[in-house]
C-alpha cells in the first residue's frame, strides 16, 4: 500500500501545470495571522480557487492535535497576532484587520479548534458541505523529522483527514516570518504562494473526479529556506532528526543558537527559568537516511505521506507478545 500511494504522489507532483478546476480549500495554519497565510490566499484566489482562511488569534506552535472540548470561548483578552482582531471582540469571527477581506476569520483557540471553524462554521455556511482540501501553514519554520508530531501544522492536518478531508501540512523557512515593517507582506512568502498553488494544481491533475488524496493520507510538504529552482522529491519522515527536545533546568542558560536566534525573531528574551529547548542535531545522517525528509530538505522541497491516526498499525507482533493474554 505504502508503494502506490508513494506512485500517486509522484505522479501528482510531475503534473505542475494551470490548475484543472476551481477547489474549496480551508487555509489554516498554527500561526496565526501571517505573511505566509497572506500570500497562499493570494496565489490560490489568483488560481481561481474559493478559499476561506481560519487560523488561531495568536501563535499556537507546537499544540499538535490539541482541541479543549466543551469549553466556551469568551471575548478576546488581547489582540490578535497582527491585529487580526481586537481586544473585546468575540473569540471566533471575521478579521477586523483592514484590508484583508470578508474571507479571513480567526479562533482564540488551538490550531485544531481553528481549523475546525473554518470547516465546521464558516465553510459549512458557505458551501453547505465539506471542503474539497484542508491546507494547512505554511508555518514559519520547517516540520522536519519526528518532531513532526508536537506540530500544529501537522495536526491540522492529520485532524482533516481523520473527518475525511484530504489535507497538506506547509512549512517554510524562518525566514519568511513577517518584518517588523511589513509584517504580512515579506518577499519570501510569495514564491511559497505560488509554489503551494502549484502543489494544489498538480493533485487536481491527478484526481481524476476522484478526492484530491487517497483516503487516510495526508501529506507533509517542505519548503527549503531557499526554494528558487528547488525540485520536488518524494520523501519520507524519516528517523533522522534536524533538532534534539530536551527539557532544561533553564532556558536562558542552556540557550543554544537556534534557540537565541529563534527568541530574537519573535522579540522576546529567554528567562532563567525551566522548558523545553531545541538544539541542532550534530550526528550526521547515515547514507540509509538519504530520503529522510530532514536530509533531503536542505536543497529540495519535500513530499512526505503521512498516515492518519492509528488504524493502520500492525498488530501481530502485539499478538504475539500478549497471546497468553488473547488465548479464549
């Protein structure tokens, strides 16, 4: 199975030509309101597609599939990442951000709950029935390697397809976080927009009449930090790893570099005080890891399946490890 989904992604990415047909997409991400989101919304309008864009009011990393159930959601507190909304407005809704459009809604919630509104509320209102694909970044930041698994982005993803939308994670280099100037108009997330319409375009070409994925896959998409005249490669997630998460007694004195240049990024100074630190993995990959996505991603842009949930997990060797437990 795992050989012919491989064969449709690749058959997939060979057809990057004009897309066949207008889609309904949901553009969420677990960011927030950011240049990225702006520019895939722009490229995919210009593509002709009908688009929704429903994210979560302030940056949601590493929340993975996080939903709190049941739990109302009050007015705003603070505003929104990048003025996407005020203070005092109610905690899902439309951006009040000038300039952005009637298309743009954000949650004061986790990136799943803000994917959900997007395909549960705003959708739903719109088409009357699911969405034909859930796109979800791209973040600022590649998803690389088993860190996957704490990602929002990738959560979203594997989300959707549980509920039967076929869904993409995008991730992008750090450097397409919005300047201080311009905080949603940086130069680097254009050619991610064009290069995400052209990903939409070639699973369009292969679909056929038929969902836009198989069922029960979604996919993990890598932009390198310089995407100009990247390839397509078909990947895997892969065992090696770009980073090491390990928890330290204090972040401020185990700061690695990533950690002070990603601190720097978002404004904020690293406190003497406990957490979870990212550091650089220095064990280089072995030659069997050549198609890991983390290895492959420093030159071309990545296509990795991703399995939905856990239905598809081998069971024998659980049987045969338990089989006194199993025996009638």
């Amino acid at each position: 199975m795992f050989r012919s989904i491989l064969m449709l992604a690749a058959a997939g990415m060979s057809l990057l030509s004009g897309s066949l047909s207008a889609r309904e997409i949901v553009l969420t991400n677990d960011d927030g309101l950011t240049s990225n989101v702006v520019a895939v919304y722009k490229a995919l309008k210009a593509a002709g597609h009908d688009v929704v864009v429903a994210v979560p009011c302030t940056n949601q990393s590493g929340m993975s599939a996080a939903i709190r159930f049941s739990r109302p959601i009050g007015a705003l507190t603070a505003d929104c990442r990048n003025g996407a909304a005020k203070a005092g407005a109610p905690g899902a809704g439309a951006m009040t951000r000038e300039g952005l459009g009637p298309d743009f809604f954000y949650v004061d919630g986790t990136p799943a709950m803000a994917m959900l509104y997007g395909v549960d509320v705003v959708g739903a209102r719109r088409w009357g029935h699911d969405p034909d694909l859930v796109l979800s970044g791209p973040n600022e930041g590649q998803n690389l390697g088993a860190i996957v698994i704490a990602s929002g982005t990738v959560g979203n993803a594997e989300t959707a397809v549980l509920r039967g939308i076929p869904a993409v994670a995008l991730s992008a280099g750090a450097g397409t976080t919005g300047t201080p100037t311009d905080p949603l108009g940086n130069p680097a997330s254009a050619p991610i927009g064009a290069l995400t319409a052209k990903l939409v375009a070639a699973l369009d070409a292969s679909a056929k009449g038929r969902p836009l994925l198989p069922a029960g896959l979604a996919l993990n998409v890598n932009y390198p930090d310089k995407p100009e005249g990247a390839r397509w490669r078909l990947t895997r997630v892969g065992t090696w790893n770009a980073h090491k998460v390990r928890f330290v007694e204090s972040l401020s004195k185990d700061a690695t570099p990533l950690m002070r240049q990603a601190a720097q990024a978002r404004g904020v100074s690293l406190p003497d005080q406990p957490g979870v630190a990212l550091s650089a993995n220095e064990v280089a990959p072995t030659p069997e890891q050549r198609d890991d996505e983390a290895v492959a991603n420093k030159s071309d842009i990545t296509v990795s399946p991703l399995q939905a949930g856990y239905g598809a997990a081998d069971g024998q060797q659980v049987a045969a490890r338990l089989a006194g437990l199993f025996k009638k």
